[in-house]
C-alpha cells in the first residue's frame, strides 16, 4: 500500500481523503454509554462522510441473547439519537449489511470460535481482508480475559499482509502499578503497535490546534517560556455532577479520572519541546521528555487542594451534594475537584508553575490552557494608571466554545491615560456539521488506518502516574477533603494553594 | 440587516464597524474576504450557500448584484452581522455606469492583508483572471454546471482560460469518485490498461474526470453516455479484471474488484454549501486541476 506506486496519488493534491483499506471492527461492550454515544455514531459518521472502505464490517460481542437485527437495530437507535451527520437510508443500509452478532460471555470458549468463524466469514462475504480492530468499550477488569481469549483462538495473530489491532479507552490503572500490570496485559497478546490507548481529548480539533498555533506562527514561540511566562493554568470544569456514575466514580475521583490523562496530555502538548516531525515516534519522544521532567513540590500540603461538592445551586438548579448521590458511600474520601501544582525543571520552564485543576459541580463547564504572562518590566504609567491592569494571557478554549483568547492592556476610552484589559476572542470555526468530524472519528479512522501520532503510549501512561501517585498517597493518609458549595469554582483551599503563591485562579 | 440606500464603498464599510459595535462584540476573527458576483434571481440562493460555508471558514461575504448597466450610477446595500452568519455580510446592488466599475466598489470592502475568494454560481467571465473583480482574488470558483449560456461548452472555456488560482465546482464534485478510485488503487496496486467514465450527456464533472484518469494514468479513457444522475460509473480495466464503481441514483454506488466481493458505498452527490467549504478550505493554487485541465484541452483538441 505504497503511495508512491499508486499513479492516483499526489502529495500535491490534498482534497483527496485518506480512506480506511478493507477492514472490520469487532466491538465489546455493546450496551454501554460509551459504544452507544461515541464509538457506533462516529462509526456511521465515518461512513456518511465516505471514510470507511466499502465492505466495512461491525461485529458486536455481549453477554445478550441477540439476533443479527437485533444489533443492527442496538445500532440504529444509538446512530439515530446522537450521530452527527444527518441520517441517509442508503449509508444506513450499506453499513447495516455488514452488521453480526455474537452472543457469549467473555469466558466462553464456544463463543470466541464463533467469533473467529464470523470474522472468517466476513473476510469471504465481504472481503474485509483478515484487517480487524478489537475495541474494547468494557470495564478493564476484563481486559486480561478478553485478551486472553482472542490469543487463545488465534484471533490476534494476524496472516501475513493483514493486521490486527487492539482499542483500549481510559482508565489506564488507577496507579502506576496497576498501570504497569494492565500493560503487561496488553502486551503479552498484542505488539506495542498494535495497542491503540484512546485519549479522546487528543483527537479534538482544539487540542491539535494547540502544536500549530506553537509551532506554525511566529509570535508565540519566543515568548513561550519562564523569561516571560509567569505561570499556566490548565482546567478542565464541569458542570454536571457524577450523573449516574456512583460505582464508576466512587473510589477514582477527579485526579485519577481526567488529571492523570487528559490535563496531563495537554500539559504536554503546551509545554513540549518541539518535535522533529509530527510522525508518532517524535511526538512521543518530547512529551515523554516533558513528563520526565515535570515534578511536584516538596510540600504537597501546600500545593495541592481536594474537595466535594456539597448541595447547593447549579446554574439556577437545586443539586445534592456529592455524599447524597444515589450509590455513594456517606463515608466517601473520594475527590470531585482536585488542583496540583507541578514544576518543570527544564531550561525553557524552571520557575514556571503548572496548576492543573479539575472538578465536577463547577460553575460553568469548560476546559482550557491559560498561559499567563509576567507584567512588562518597566511601566512608563504611573501606578494609578495601571491599576486595572493585570497579567497578559494568550488562553486556548478546548471546549466548549472552542477557540483563544488573549488578552492586553488598552487606554481607557476618554481618560488621560488610564490602562485596563481588553480580551480579543478568536472563535475557531469548523463547526459546520459535514466537514468537522467529531474527536471519535478522528480517532476511529486513524486507529483503521494505523496512524498513531494521537494515541498515548504506555510509557507516558505510566510516567503521568508516577508523577500523581504521591499525591494519591498523600491525601489517602488526610482524612477527607474539604465540602464546597455546587455552583462555586470550588473549595477554599484551592484558592489557598495558589495565594501561596501570591496568584489567584482565573475564572474561566 | 441594514438597508443602505444610494451609498458607496465608505458607507458601507463604516456600517460594518457600526454593526459590530451595535452587537456588542466589537472582535471579529474572519479568515477571508469572498465575493459572489450574482443576478438578482439567484441571490438569496447564493447567499445562503456562502452562510451555510461561513460556518467553517468565517468571512466577510460581499455579494455583488450586476444590475442594469444603463443609466444614472445607483449603489444600494443591505449590511448586517450575526443572523446565521458568522462574518459581516453585505449584499450590494448595483446599477448603472456603476456596474462596469464594480471592482472600485468591491476593493476598499476586502479584509486588510487576508485572502480573497470570488465565487460565479452561475455564469463566469470568459476569462476570470482578467476579469476586473476576478484580479482582486486569488482564487476563482466558477460552476460550469451552474451555467444557463453554452453549458456543454462551458468547463471547455473555463480550462483554456486555466490560470492559478482558478478552480471549478464541477471538479470538486468529483473528489468523493477520486478518493474512492485512488483508494482502490492504494488496496489492489493493478497495471490500468484502460477506462471509461459513464455520465449523462452534458457533464463537465464526468469530462474532468476522464482528464484527471488518462492525465495520472497514461491511458485512453472513454467519456460515456447514459441518463444520469451526474456520472454513474467510472471503469479501469486491468489484466486481472475491472474496477469498477458504479451509481445509479446519484447516492448508492457498488464497488467492484478483482477477486473480490462486490460491495456497496455510500457516494452521494453533494450540496453547493459543501463543495464551496471544501473550496474555500485551501486558497492557492490546485495543481492537479491544473494539470487535468490542460490534459481535458488537449483531449479536446486530438
């Protein structure tokens, strides 16, 4: 499949869309929110928008007493209720002939040799080529079994020319131990290629657009570092609670749940050095260097913070606090808001504070990197006139509203000389439905046509862990985190934390 | 939208600034300036389009109304923000002496230092690199599928009036039948011996694509009539047998190979505001249409 042999092919002509060869998927875990919101829609995205090779085929695997139709119709509903492009009978057909079911427990030896017939016969019938890819939407306890049984059947060995493939979703442990084990897992089936780790935060247009607008332009780049940047602050709100999630929630918290893999991923992606190329392989090497050099402080009292929404009012919504949550323990130590504080100890960064913060129950839901400069060296204004003045910040908007902002100081209208800042918004655009495809499909299609520059690999797995487990450590041994009010940005010793620092949290 | 009666270009730019700041956000962060020249009758239509477009490529859109090119000079604007839009719009309505100066309306409107796209929906200038408002874009979409005068000759006079920056929606049509038939080279690396593409009669889309596939391939391919919808087969042939997509209803292609499954594909025609995206998604130069153009003129010629 060389590009250079293929006489339709030109480098110079970029409208042509790179199409998936011939290739199935086999899903685990049909009946999940996860495969039900992101995984069957982007799949019928993907198709709309002509992305998938013909003869794509979707193999569903469930502990359910289904038919084919049965799936298929699994499939409609979730395609119906939240894909994004608009639905087409014929594109529905297409990809609704290549549809099977497998019904089994993941123990069943029976079942797997009929997963293996179906895919067997899928090659035949619909010429997918022996090319699978194994997504794994189930909890990760079962991953070593479901790994285990594919290796069994020879299912994860591919024949010569064609390839299988492994998809895991996070969590990835929920230590480095654990990650480590998970790993191990992993890799005692398939090759470290092979392993695809979905960070679905690194497929969103935002987060990539965060490497061009640092390695495209000019005019950040000089200033991107601790002569000039006073500190960043990375946050990821939200405004819901736990919704549901009690017995997936209860026990990991907020550090674990996004700050271990989402903010970390994008610490990277602000702080890295540039990389040689964008191909997998330099990519991983800088944000591997930027995590091997990121620390915490010596006094982790003092730098991190850890709280639990308590009742209160959420945009105009009366909402209970997170202890009277259906299916949490009253006794819970678990976090919903958690802050940590890391230093880089790198040329470009020493000196540089990197607040990271996540919680739940917030005040409003966003995600965004600010990079806060130092104030100007010298101030010709006297201090009056600058009084209004405070930091320059260059603030990239992951979600929603994607987009940046920065924000400088202006004359006030109509006064002698008086400064005060103004912020100039960029709203990224791309929002037309047919042409943005959602961070899923972006992630999908690259997983089929074996494109990894997107996904994490264990090493930075385990690295983020290493760097979080003392923390973990830390508040198991301090009793239980402080209460704060639903609809707030979250507990005071948050804001503690970064007037130690002679800084306060924006508010995003 | 503001209506502005017997105005002129400073008027009109002074009504952009005036509406930004009646709206409340006085930054804007537009990509592009895109000038649609247009009849009165297919105004709404295209303005709609370049709304819908502007979603991914926020711009300033001017539409620019030729009117009766008689009589005394008359400039008439309708100006707005917001709506549905994601850019400053206006839709200036022009009318006598005027109308042959239109470039001198259009030029103090464009966006500061960004670049400039003009879209013919219907008929283009002969040669639109030389046309006066055609000079002030660097890039030039015409439609000879959209075209009411000489349609069958109409991707013809657009090809030997190629010059960079030019471009046709009759060849952005085709990129779901290019990808689809690269694709299948990427998967089955086959020597093409020879091909054919099936269209109803008149199809500057289906002639292109016979341009792009004897042009990359080195063979002769064969333009084929049938009853439409657009083209509904593109055929290589090869010693180990024939690829071959084809679509009848304009949405359902089938996908056929050597040694293996037939198998059905999604290829649905698309949507003007859909190919004016993707037209507005890289503003220099299209080599390979350029290179397909030459190659449909000289094909034209032998």
């Amino acid at each position: 499949m060389s590009d250079s042999t293929n006489p339709l092919r030109d480098p110079r002509d970029r409208r042509l869309p790179r199409i998936a060869g011939p290739c199935g998927m086999v899903l685990f875990g049909v009946t999940g929110d996860l495969s039900r919101k992101k995984v069957m829609p982007a799949i019928y995205d993907l198709a709309n928008r002509g992305l998938l090779p013909p003869g794509f085929s979707l193999v569903g695997f469930a502990r359910r007493d289904w038919a084919n139709e049965d799936f298929a119709q699994v499939v409609h509903n979730a395609v119906k209720e939240h894909s994004r492009t608009e639905f087409r009978e014929e594109v529905w057909n297409q990809l609704a002939e290549g549809f099977r079911f497998v019904p089994g427990d993941f123990n069943n030896d029976q079942a797997f040799s009929t997963l293996r017939r179906t895919i067997e016969e899928l090659d035949e019938q619909r010429g997918t080529a022996g090319n699978h890819a194994f997504y794994l939407a189930i909890p990760p306890g079962f991953f070593g079994e479901v790994v285990g049984q594919l290796k069994e059947h020879e299912l994860a060995e591919p024949s010569p020319g064609s390839w299988r493939r492994v998809v895991v979703e996070k969590p990835f442990g929920h230590d480095e131990d654990s990650a480590r084990a998970l790993n191990e897992t992993l890799a005692s089936v398939f090759p470290s290629g092979s392993i695809f780790r979905i960070d679905h935060y690194l497929g969103k247009e935002t987060v990539q657009n965060i490497l061009a607008l640092r390695f495209a332009n000019a005019m950040f780049e000089p200033i991107w570092n601790s002569n000039y940047v006073d500190h960043v602050q990375i946050t990821m709100a939200e405004d819901i609670g736990i919704a549901g999630r009690a017995g997936y929630y209860d026990g990991i918290g907020a550090a674990r749940d996004v700050i271990q893999n989402h903010l970390m991923q994008l610490m990277c992606l602000v702080a890295m050095e540039e990389p040689t190329s964008f191909d997998a392989e330099s990519l991983r090497i800088e944000k591997l260097k930027l995590l091997s050099a990121a620390c915490l402080p010596r006094r982790l009292d003092l730098t991190t913070a850890r709280g639990q929404y308590a009742a209160g009012w959420q945009g105009g919504e009366k909402v209970l606090g997170f202890l009277e949550e259906d299916g949490v323990r009253k006794s819970s130590t678990t976090e919903t808001y958690a802050a940590i504080k890391l230093n880089v100890e790198n040329r470009r960064w020493a000196g540089v504070p990197f607040y990271l913060r996540a919680g739940k129950r917030l005040g409003r839901r966003v995600t965004e990197v600010a990079v806060v400069f130092k104030p100007a060296p010298h101030q010709p204004f006297t201090r009056a006139a600058t009084e209004e003045l405070t930091h320059n910040a260059v603030v990239m908007r992951i979600q929603p509203d994607e987009g940046m902002t920065v924000r400088f100081g202006s004359k006030v209208p109509g006064t002698q000389m008086e400064i005060r800042d103004v912020n100039m918004d960029f709203a990224y655009g791309g929002t037309f439905t047919e042409s943005s495809a959602e961070a899923y499909e972006r992630l999908i299609l690259d997983v089929l046509l074996g494109d990894p520059p997107l996904f994490p690999r264990h090493a930075e797995v385990e690295r983020a862990w290493q760097i979080l487990d003392p923390v973990l450590d830390h508040w198991a041994s301090k009793g239980k985190p402080e209460q704060y009010a639903s609809g707030t940005w979250g507990p005071s010793s948050a804001d503690a934390m970064l007037a130690r620092d002679g800084r306060t949290w924006r508010r995003p | 939208m503001i209506e502005l009666i017997d105005t002129n270009a400073a008027g009109i730019a002074a009504e952009f600034v005036a509406s930004r700041l009646r709206a409340g956000s006085p930054a804007m962060s537009m990509v592009m300036t895109l000038v649609i020249v247009v009849d009165e009758e297919g105004s709404e239509d295209a303005m709609r389009v370049a709304r819908q477009a502007s979603h991914e490529h926020p711009a300033r859109v001017l539409g620019v109304i030729l009117g009766d090119g008689r009589g005394h000079p008359q400039i008439n604007a309708q100006v707005g923000t917001g709506a549905g839009w994601t850019g400053e719009t206006a839709l200036i309505r022009l009318e006598g002496e005027v109308v042959r100066h239109a470039e001198s309306v259009v030029l103090p409107l464009l966006l500061p230092d960004s670049p400039v796209a003009i879209w013919w929906p219907a008929d283009p200038p002969a040669d639109p690199a030389q046309d006066a408002l055609g000079r002030l874009a660097q890039r030039r979409i015409t439609d000879a599928a959209g075209a009411t005068r000489r349609r069958s000759k109409a991707i013809n006079a657009q090809c030997s009036a190629y010059a960079p920056g030019n471009s046709d929606l009759a060849w952005t049509r085709i990129t779901p039948w290019r990808a689809l038939l690269a694709a299948a080279l990427d998967q089955q690396p086959l020597k093409i011996t020879a091909g054919s593409v099936t269209a109803e009669r008149i199809s500057p889309s289906a002639d292109l694509l016979v341009a792009w596939l004897s042009d990359r391939l080195k063979v002769k391919v064969v333009r084929k009539n049938s009853r439409g919808p657009g083209i509904t087969e593109a055929r290589l042939d090869s010693r180990e047998g024939p690829i071959v997509i084809s679509r009848r209803d304009g949405r359902l292609a089938t996908f056929s190979s050597p040694d293996r499954p037939d198998r059905p594909v999604a290829l649905k025609r698309r949507q003007l505001p859909e190919l004016l995206a993707e037209e507005l998604r890289r503003l220099d130069e299209d080599d390979v249409y350029a290179a397909t153009a030459r190659k449909l003129m000289k094909l034209h010629l032998s």
